[in-house]
C-alpha cells in the first residue's frame, strides 16, 4: 500500500509517515497502523515531510 516511507519530529515526538503511489500521506500509530489525517497530499516523500508537521501543528499535536 505505501511505497516511501520517513520520519517527522514534531513537538518532540517523531512520527513515521509514508506516501502512497497516488500521493497520500499516512502516519503510523503507536501499534503500526496506518492513518491519514485529513487526507493531506504530496508529490516526493520530502513533500509529504512538510505536509504533515503542517497537519501535525494544524491537529494540535
């Protein structure tokens, strides 16, 4: 399902993210299942970086 995969430090929490082949960015949960926060979107893997620490801030965590 998800093809590139990344870590993203925020609040000092780092949270693994991956991007699909269609461009959604997924974050795992503490058990390893993936989820997507509103549905965020990216192009690279460096993207998706940036696009969740923007989620990340916007969800209040």
């Amino acid at each position: 399902m998800n093809e590139e995969h990344s870590n993203v430090e925020h609040n000092g929490r780092t949270y693994s993210i991956s991007l699909d082949k269609v461009g959604y960015v997924w974050f795992e949960d503490e058990k390893g299942v993936p989820t997507n926060y509103g549905q965020g979107r990216a192009r690279s893997i460096e993207d998706a970086e940036k696009v969740a620490k923007s989620m990340l801030k916007a969800s209040g965590r």
